[in-house]
C-alpha cells in the first residue's frame, strides 16, 4: 500500500469515527490527489479551525478559487459547519477531510 493510499484509509477513518460520515472513495482520492504534495507535509495537512487565516485559506483557495463559489457569508457558514460536524476540540483537522466535506456541503463532486 502507498503511502497516499494509507493517508486516503486514515481520512476515511476520521470521516466514519470522527464525523459519522460513510466516505465515497472515489471522490476522497481525487480530493487527496489534489491537494498535492501537501498531504505528507505535517502543518500543511491539517487545519487549525481557530486560526482565522487559515480558514480564508480555505474559503479563498478552495472554496472561491477551486470550487468556483462567489464570495458570500454562506461560505464561512459552511466551513463553521464542517469544523462542527468535525468536532471543534479536535486537534488534527486534516485538509483533505475538511476540503471533502465541503464538496459534499456545495454537492460540488463534479468539480472533480
């Protein structure tokens, strides 16, 4: 097994314990493959959800940039709402879990 794909059975680990979500495979890999190098990275592959730059991280590169939303109040909703369903006292928020339940959150799947 790769080391990619052990990361893909943790995430879909973390969504099934973590936020009682049953992962679709297929969409979690595309979603690892690309964030790229950055899953191997230790701070880059996790989210600190009290730190307000990285969450316009996510809501500028991801949600506007990647998933193609406009700039709303709606976005930020969102991101609050996976951080919840993540469990907020979680230290290690990984961005690929994140980033999946946002494009599930937008029913953006087709994006990739």
């Amino acid at each position: 097994m790769s080391k990619r794909d052990e990361l893909i059975a943790k995430y879909a680990e973390d969504l099934k314990e973590k936020c009682g979500v049953t992962a679709d495979i297929d969409l979690l890999t595309k979603v690892t493959v690309g964030l790229g190098p950055s899953i191997y990275n230790a701070d880059s592959s996790t989210i600190s959800g009290s730190d307000d730059s990285e969450l316009a991280t996510v809501k500028n590169n991801f949600l506007i940039k990647k998933l193609g939303l406009s700039d709303s109040a709606e976005l930020d909703k969102a991101i609050d709402a996976v951080l919840e369903t993540y469990g907020k006292s979680n230290r290690n928020k990984y961005r690929a879990v994140v980033y999946y339940l946002l494009v599930k959150h937008f029913k953006k799947e087709s994006v990739y």
